[in-house]
C-alpha cells in the first residue's frame, strides 16, 4: 500500500487538466455567481472598484444584501418560469420513470426482436434536440400538423399563435418525456438483465404472480438505479430551456404573440443575465434559488429512498 | 382466499409432508443450440425414487443431472417421457402447479428481504393469512435451527445458514417433493460436514422425497438412501451407496466412486485366463470370449502376501496414520497400483512385495461393461 501512496503525484498530474478545467469553468463560475447574487445593482467594468466585486474581476454595487432576490421575487416572469418548471417536472419525471420502467420489462420479457425494440426505442436518445423539437413542431403544426390532420381538428393551435397554456404545455410535456425516454429504457434494461434469473425461477417455483414478481423482486433489485434515474431526471427536468426553444421554434418561450407563456427558470436566468438595465446580481440570485430548490428536492429524495432503496 | 389457509391451518403443527413416489420415465432432454447442434443432456432417463426418501442424483459436470432436476421442477421441459408425482403427470404442469421446493445452488434468496420475509413470500403467493404465515415460517425456522436469524438479511449470514434458509422456504409452504441442485458446492469443508447431517435430519424430520444433485461423490455415498450415477445423459445405476461401491456395474461407475480411486490394470482374457500384461496369469475359468479387458482393483482390496501373483516394486510410501498408502508398479510393466494397508513400518522404497486381494472386478476393454 505504501508504495502507491508515495505515487500521489501522479494521481495529481493525471487530474490536474480535468481539475483546472473545472476550476474555470465550474467551481469559480459558481463562486462568481453566489457573490454577484448579493451584490446590489452591480455592474461590470468602469473606472473604479469596490471591494468585493475586484474577485469578479472589478466593478461597481451600492451594497450588499437581498435587493437581487427581493426583485427576483417581485417579477411575474419569475412565478411563471417557476410555475411551468414546476409542472413539467412534477409530471414529466414520474410519466417518464414509470413508462421506462414499463417498456423495459416488456422488452426483457420478450426474447425475440428484442435487439430490433432496444435499437427503435435508443433512437430517440441519439436524436439532436433540436431536430427533435422540430419534428414535434411540424407533426402538432397548426394548419399541416400531422395530429390535427389526424383528429380532424385544423386550426387547433397547440404551439402557434392562439395556443392555450394547456395545450403548449401538453406538447412540452410529451417532448420532454419522448426526449428523456430512451436513456432511462437502456438503464433500466440493463440493470433488469444483471438480476441474477434464479430469483425469478424461484418466484415462479413459488407460483408468484406477475405483477407481485415486479413489486417485490424487480422493483427493489432495481432501486438504485430508480433512484438515480428520478434524482437525475428532476434535476435535468428542472434544467429545462432547450425543449422550449425547439418545441416552439420562435427563438422564444412561447408561441408567436405570446412568447413568455412557456418560459421556465433557466430560461428567466438566461433572459435577466443579457436583459440591457437588469443587474448581473438578478440572474445570479434567479440561479441561487434554482440550486436550493433542486438541492432540497435531491436532499428529500435521498431521505425517503433511505427506506426504499437495496443496495 | 379463506380456502387456502383452511387447508393449512387443518393439520397445525406437523412438519411431516405427504410423501410421494417420483417415477422418470424414458426421459429425454434435447438441447439445440442456435448453430443448429444438438446436444442430448438427458437420454432415456428412467428411474423410480421411492417415496420419503433421500436420493443423491450423482455424476460428473455435464452428466445431466442438474437438467434432470430441473425437468423435475418445471424449470426444463422434456424433449420427450414423462414424469409423474405419485399417479400425478406432471410432465407438462408448470412448476408453480407442481408441488416442488426447490433450493438452488445460490440459494437465490432475495436479498432485499430479511429471513422471515424470504420464509414468508411462498405462503404471501398462497394467501395464506399474515399471522398463520408469520407461525409456519417461525416452525420451518426452528426445524433449520435458525429461528433466532429471523430479522437478519441474507448478506449477515454464513453460507451454511443461508443454506438453510433456503430450506426453509422451500419447505414452508410444504411440498410434495424438495429438489436441491449443489446443496453443498459452496460452504467450506467443515460447514460442508455439518449441513449435510442437517440435510439428512431435516428430511428424516419432514419424510419429504427430496433429490439432490451432487458432483460429490462423498457427499452423495454419505447421505442418500439410494444414489443414482448418472453419466453423459444415460442412467449407469441406481441402489444403495455401498451397494453400488461394492459392485458397480460398469468401469465408470468403478472409477467414479472411490476415494482413493479404484486400481485399473489392463489385462486380457485367453482361452478362459486373465492374464496380466506380464504374462502371469492371475484366474482362470472364464467363460467368454478372447479379449482386452481392465482389471478393477479397489486399494482396500490388497493385501500383502509372500505368494501374491502381483508382484510390485515400491514408489512411494504414505503414511496415514491407521493406514499406509503404497503406490507402486507391477513388475514388468507401467501399470502403477495404489494399495491401503495396515500401517507397516519395515517397508522400503524399490523394495519388491506381491499382493493377493479380496474382490477383484473385470471389465471389457471397449465398453466398460463388467464380466465379474
């Protein structure tokens, strides 16, 4: 043991590159942000400095404190990105683990065609998103859309000018769950294949039904990958702007006519960030709250799989 | 749901099984592989494993005899015979409907559960009542001795006890036959000791008609009522473990069991003489046909005497306590022999000493099959 301790040099030099580019562009970008968040009406560049801002690399504020997040708080931008994030998240994530997991035992329980499904149904994951947001946006088109045609509801808006919140969000929704469907399917397949079948023998020995074998065997031999699937899954969800911008296709949040409809948190961060009268400090703030929301939705996630999840 | 735990809870308390007889019969099992190669693992399978009794299913890797078992279960389904359960055909029954247990080589317990859970899960499936489950799983665990693990997971428990475990669940929900592949294959030597005299007391215990299949040839001579030796898919015997020691029916039989292994001198048979490959003539009186055959000769079978026809010179000299274990050469040829005899100090390596014997077996050189 000893002698690979003193190789601990080369432990670093190897992670050296990986950690410097961390250092750049994760770690102090991070750093940047929590103190711009409480730095108020800061503003880049100029003449002179204040203090705190010279580890941003210079720049003026008028003080320090909560001003960013109080206008954070006050902007009905901010209440809609949260309230669509929100909705997305809380369905799109269940919709999608659970219809995963669902496609993942019907392909492992079937033998033949079973490389042909596995391949149909990874498609969707080596599919550009943007490509994909297009196609979503000519199949729910409203004059040409292949849904309308389908249903024989011509002028229906889903995601054109006139759409209705519930029907733009029904398209995000579908997208997302489409978009996020392939990764979750192979993970699952995977893990369901390592079961070791004799559990399986020995439930059908015991005449175990179907549904029972899935509840008390698949399910929780598969835990941890459920876990890391959902956890992974909420955070990405609440991540979400490039399904927006490739559903409607406006360059915007929305439809035509109302191109905020659809905005989520990344994308009211995005927006405040380069917003020409906006302080850096907001965006920065709008990203703080983001992470604490994610970090208790991970922290009450852990706490409640503690029960539920076998390694 | 009221049906079911009627039933159990109408005969509390007894461990005994209703045994039943398990008659194969001609059965075969084809394996076709996605080459197009066929390979038979069971071939004309017939045997009849009376009724409250332990049977060791033995033979070497890949003699069918896992497959067998797993015919029995329902896990396999025959290319062709049946199998019948008492006047039951289960040839083509699913397992779940067959009334088995079955203990696998890996126990296979589920690992998220505690004992009592796996215990419980057979009887979850038969609906029997929570609290009637909850008393039979505390039953089968005291019969296995492990009635004070029961809150414990499978990963906080020595092989030994994991293997009773899995008896326990095989047996909690009490079928007609226990099956168990390799039950010993994976506890060390004195664990090994110890879980078969278990194995053997439980089932004398429950009188179930439980088949097990071994590689082991002590393991199966040590516990069985009767073995079945099984070689390349075809039945070579069936009896008593001594039965079969004492007078197996064939060279491989022979050569299989016995530890040390058996002595084989080649040797022919010429105008009714066995004559060894020294041309020293060992019997006379036989009755068939010139040909090679293989003298069997067990190392107990030995005994060192001045006027012995097999003459030896001495290789090698162990001494195991009781016993001493000559290997040497019969003189004039490269046939080296093993002999167990009574521990003897006056003897020398490259000495020469002769040998009689008490029981001596003759096989035909092509197929094996004995003479005497």
């Amino acid at each position: 043991m000893l002698e690979y301790k003193r190789d601990g040099w080369k432990a670093a030099l190897c992670l050296a590159p990986m950690l410097l580019m961390m250092t750049v562009f994760t770690f102090w970008p991070i750093v940047n942000s929590l103190i711009m968040a409480f730095l108020e009406d800061y503003s880049f560049g100029g003449m002179q400095s204040h203090l705190y801002a010279r580890v941003l690399g210079g720049g003026t504020y008028n003080g320090i404190g909560f001003k960013n997040f109080i206008q954070v708080f006050n902007e009905a931008d901010f209440w809609t990105a949260l309230k669509n994030t929100s909705v997305m998240v809380f369905i799109s994530v269940p919709v999608t683990v659970i219809l995963a997991l669902a496609i993942a035992v019907g392909l492992n329980s079937t033998k033949k065609m079973q490389g042909f499904f596995q391949t149909v149904f990874f498609l969707p994951y080596v599919t550009n998103t943007i490509a994909l947001g297009l196609v979503f946006g000519s199949v729910f088109h409203i004059e040409y859309g292949l849904i309308n045609k389908l249903f024989g509801t011509q002028g229906l808006s889903w995601i054109n000018q006139g759409a209705t919140w519930w029907r733009a969000m029904f398209v995000l929704m579908v997208y997302t769950v489409w978009n996020g469907l392939a990764f979750k399917i192979i993970v699952f397949l995977s893990g369901m294949q390592s079961i070791d079948k004799q559990y399986y023998q020995a439930a059908q020995v015991d005449a175990t039904p179907r549904w029972r074998v899935f509840k008390r065997i698949t399910v929780p031999l598969l835990s941890p990958m459920i876990l890391y699937i959902t956890i992974t899954s909420f955070i990405g969800a609440f991540k979400a702007y490039s399904s927006v911008i490739a559903v409607f296709g406006t360059g915007a949040y929305g439809p035509a006519g109302n191109e905020k409809m659809m905005i989520t948190i990344v994308g009211y961060i995005y927006d405040k960030m380069w917003q020409s009268g906006t302080p850096y400090g907001v965006g920065a703030a709008g990203s703080l709250i983001l992470f604490i929301i994610i970090l208790i939705i991970t922290i009450a996630q852990l706490q409640v799989s503690k029960k539920r999840v076998h390694y | 749901m009221e049906k079911a735990s009627n039933v159990i809870s109408n005969n509390p308390v007894k461990t005994v099984h209703q045994s039943v007889d398990v008659r194969l019969q001609n059965l075969t099992k084809e394996f076709t592989e996605k080459s197009g190669k066929r390979t038979i693992a069971v071939n004309d399978f017939s045997v009849v494993i009376p009724a409250g009794k332990l049977i060791g299913l033995l033979g070497p890797s890949g003699c069918g005899k896992s497959t067998t078992l797993y015919m029995i279960a329902g896990l396999h389904k025959p290319t062709a015979g049946s199998i019948f359960f008492g006047d039951d055909d289960v040839t083509n029954m699913p397992p779940e409907k067959r009334g088995i247990g079955l203990v696998f080589q890996n126990y296979a317990l589920y690992p998220h559960m505690t004992v009592r859970q796996n215990i419980m899960f057979p009887l979850e499936n038969l609906r029997v009542e929570k609290n009637e489950a909850a008393k039979l799983a505390q039953e089968m665990a005291e019969l296995v001795h492990i009635g004070d693990l029961m809150d414990r997971k499978p990963n906080q428990l020595s092989g030994g006890q994991q293997q009773r475990v899995a008896i326990a669940r095989a047996l909690v929900k009490k079928p007609r036959v226990l099956l168990l592949d390799e039950p010993l294959s994976n506890l060390d030597a004195r664990l090994r000791l110890q879980t078969r005299e278990e194995i053997k007391r439980i089932q004398r215990e429950t009188k179930i008609t439980t088949i097990f299949v071994t590689h082991d040839q002590e393991e199966a001579m040590s516990i069985s009522d009767e073995i079945v030796v099984m070689n390349e898919g075809i039945r070579q015997q069936m009896s008593h473990p001594q039965a079969v020691y004492d007078e197996p029916v064939n060279m491989f039989v022979a050569k299989f069991l016995g530890n040390p292994p058996i002595n084989i001198i080649p040797a022919k048979i010429s105008a009714g003489q066995l004559i060894l490959e020294d041309g020293i003539v060992l019997e006379k009186g036989y009755e068939v046909d010139d040909k090679d055959v293989f003298i069997g000769l067990r190392p107990e079978y030995l005994k060192i005497s001045l006027n012995g026809k097999l003459k030896t010179q001495i290789d090698l000299i162990e001494h195991i306590g009781r016993d001493t274990m000559i290997i040497c050469k019969i003189v004039g040829t490269d046939t080296s022999i093993r002999a167990i005899v009574p521990s003897i100090k006056d003897l020398a390596v490259d000495q020469q000493i002769s040998f009689t014997y008490t029981k001596i077996f003759v096989f035909d050189k092509l197929t094996g099959e004995r003479y005497k």
